[in-house]
C-alpha cells in the first residue's frame, strides 16, 4: 500500500529531505507547493548541500560576478551557480545546470593554448560586446591552426558524460577556412578518446548541407544562447570518479592561408 500524504507529513523533516534529494532541483521546488511540512523540508539547507557540488565554496571563492542574493540559503547559492559566474581573473565561466545540478565550464581564449596565438603578426586579441570575456582571439593569418585546452576531471560532476565544444565565429573577411576539414581530437590521460573532423565555416550555408554536416562531416551550429556565437563539438568523454587531464584539440594543418577566425573559447557541458 502507499504512503497517503498524510503519513508522508508525519514524518521528520530529516527523513523527508533524504527521500527528496533522490530527486532532482525541480522536482524539490514542486514538492514545497504540496504542503507546509513538504515546504520546509525542500527548502531546508540539508536537502538542497546534496544538489550543490562539494567544492561549491572555492567557486564562489574565486567568483568575480556580484552575487545579489542572501547566500545563507542553500537553496539561493544552488540557484546563484546556475547563473554564469566568471571565475579566476575572469577568463572563465562557470554554472551549473538547473535542471540535473551538473556542472559546466567555458574556457575563455585566453586559457587556450593558440600555436602563434601572443604572435600580434599571426593573432590579435580585442574586447567584443557579444563576447562575455574581456577579449576574444582574431586570426589574421597563418597556414597552420591548433588550438588546445585542458581540463581535469576533478572539476567536473563524476559519472557523466562531456561534449567539448569550440565557440567560434567569423569574422566578414573570413577566407580559407572551409578550404578543407580540421581534425578534432579528445585525449584524457594521453589516451586517443575521440578524434574526427569538422569545418570551421561553410561559405555558402545551403549549398550541401544537411542537419549540421557537409558530405557527413559536421559544420558550426548556432549557439542556444546566440549573440552571433557558432560552436563545433570536438568530441565527447566520460568524467569519471578518478582525476583524469582531458585535451581537447582543434587543428588544421593544411598548408594554405586562412584567416578571420574569432575564438571565444571552448565549452565543456553535460550531455
């Protein structure tokens, strides 16, 4: 026989907010609509620390985002994560997802490393109003590409599944960029996870395409948040419960010009 919601009401609010942080964040917020005792129980500071990550404090540490919310409550620091919060110097961003509580990163270009990227001959670095960092990198020109970056696991939510992705746009002297396929490549601890091809830019957005691919291989799609923003995955990778260094690459070794590339950085999210 079920639980009637009476019994359920009966119980201790310890016993309810163990029962609810099996849950997920929304479910806990449509809980507190059913009764007084549910209410208190999913906005108690025990429910809502197993939906915040363990090291939530040395985020907010590093944070450079004002936080106008009373961070007493658990509940408004999990919903103050969920906002993008611009970390360490500002050259990255962080947030978790409402929905699963998961964590999210934005390496901003200045964390990448850009083959001949401090080059002012070969890169320039200019603020953007759509970018959310201080500066983006521009390509003036070269004939080799590869862009890198890291992360470790340890910052991610264990037992989840990553897309890395290359938030990029071009700029309208763009050229040489759809000339052929980069490869983009996955490796955590020095093992070949993923690794493929992808164009940076199509020209002409019709000709050929189907679904977000070129002759199958994957072109720039728009970004859910916009602003001008594309973005091509370079790959997937399991977090798991170990640390593990995640190399995620972008490279076109072509040997012909190209130029007019912007790079905001790359995004690493659930999937």
């Amino acid at each position: 026989m079920g639980m009637s919601l009476t019994n359920f009401d009966s119980l201790p609010e310890e016993c309810v907010s163990t029962i609810l942080s099996f849950t997920s964040p929304p479910d806990a917020c449509r809980f507190s609509m059913v009764s007084t005792s549910l209410r208190s129980a999913s906005d108690s500071d025990m429910l809502w620390l197993t939906f915040l990550p363990s090291d939530y404090r040395s985020i907010f540490s590093r944070s450079m985002t004002p936080l106008a919310v009373d961070l007493s409550s658990r509940k408004n620091l999990f919903y103050a994560l969920c906002r993008p919060l611009l970390l360490d110097g500002g050259n990255t961003s962080f947030k978790l997802d409402k929905f699963s509580g998961k964590k999210s990163y934005i390496l901003s270009a200045r964390e990448l490393s850009i083959e001949w990227g401090t080059d002012p001959m070969y890169w320039s670095w200019r603020p953007m109003a759509e970018s959310r960092f201080k500066e983006v990198a521009e390509l003036r020109t070269v004939s080799w590409l590869e862009i890198e970056g890291k992360i470790n696991t340890k910052n991610l939510t264990q037992n989840t599944l990553y897309g890395a992705y290359l938030i990029m746009r071009v700029s309208h002297r763009g050229y040489g960029l759809d000339s052929v396929p980069c490869e983009v490549t996955i490796i955590v601890s020095n093992r070949v996870i993923k690794s493929g091809k992808a164009y940076l830019w199509q020209k002409d957005e019709k000709k050929g395409i189907k679904e977000n691919s070129l002759d199958g291989i994957p072109v720039p799609s728009r970004r859910e948040d916009d602003n001008g923003w594309m973005e091509i995955e370079i790959g997937e990778f399991f977090s798991c419960e170990r640390d593990e260094e995640v190399k995620m690459s972008v490279m076109d070794i072509g040997y012909h010009l190209k130029g007019g590339l912007i790079i905001e950085g790359i995004e690493v999210r659930p999937k």
